[in-house]
C-alpha cells in the first residue's frame, strides 16, 4: 500500500465529511465545553491513492495545538502514528509548546495508543459529557466496551521535552 500524509485540501472535503459523519455522528464536535466543526479545522490526510485511509484534525490557539478528531479507516497499519508524528513535526515547526487532545472514559484504546506515543494523562473532567449532551445530544449514553460515557480525559504531548531522555526529570 502507498500510503502519504498530505495537508488537507479543499479537494478533501466530501470524503472528510463522509468519515467525520461516519465516525463521529456529524462534523459537530464538542471538546471542552465547546463545539467545533472539524471539516473546517486543518489536519493531514493519509490517502492510498484517492482513497482516504486516515484523517486528524487539530485547532491551533497560541503554541498550543489541540488535536480534535484522529481516525484511521483501517487499524494496526501504523496510519494513527503516521498522522499524529506529522502534527508533532508541525508542531515543532511551528514552535508550538504542546500537544493536547481529549478522549472518554470508555476509550481505553484512545488512552492506550496516544500514551504509546509520548502523551500523558494531565486531567479528569469528572462528568463533563453530561454539558457535552447538552450542546450535541446525540452523544451515546454508552460507549466502547460497553462503558458509560460520562468523562473527559485530557492527554498532552510537551514538544519542548522531546529531546530529554526517559526518565530525566522535566
């Protein structure tokens, strides 16, 4: 398979909306008390050919980069790594600080993967998808692995400490 990272264009925007549809109910989505339309953020697409194999989104506030949605079409091929290693190669290009994103409870795959890529757990916003409901109703009531969803788990990547070695403190 000849799979490339590329910036998102304009071209990209119907198969966008079709896997945020898919994948996430709608473009609508709620991250921290607030709700974005993610088919309008930037991001990087991995295509085999014309064929859209992985997307992530993020929305840029000062040197802070928040990812805001990450699907790959196809698991376990390395599309995941591939997207979030170009967002942190974008982030030190830019001279952004850190990386962050929210998942749910539920989502132990999510906490899994990203912890997998130097990301770490800095928060627990107890009961913060009861607000989310509010501003996009159609989030389930229960999520993967049959677990309730009812919180936001916030991951961060600190560009800035890349260089130091594990276990040096930071």
């Amino acid at each position: 398979m000849d799979l490339k990272v590329v910036e998102i264009s304009a071209e990209d925007l119907p198969a966008i909306v079709d896997c945020l549809r898919k994948e996430w109910g709608s473009e609508q989505v709620v991250t921290r008390g607030k709700m974005l339309d993610a088919s309008r953020l930037p991001g990087f697409v991995v295509l085999d050919g014309t064929n859209l194999l992985g997307l992530i989104t993020f929305h840029v506030q000062g040197l802070e980069c928040e990812i805001v949605t990450l699907n790959a079409v196809l698991e376990n091929l390395g599309i995941g790594t591939r997207l979030i290693d170009q967002v942190k190669e974008t982030a030190r290009q830019n001279g952004w600080m850190k990386i962050w994103l929210i998942t749910t409870n539920d989502n132990v795959d999510a906490l899994r993967f990203y912890q997998k890529r130097g990301f770490v757990l800095v928060a627990l916003h107890r009961d913060a998808i009861a607000f989310s409901r509010k501003l996009k109703p159609s989030i389930p009531l229960i999520g993967l692995h049959g677990i309730l969803i009812r919180d936001e788990i916030e991951l961060e990547y600190r560009v800035e400490s890349e260089s130091l070695k594990i276990g040096e403190p930071s």
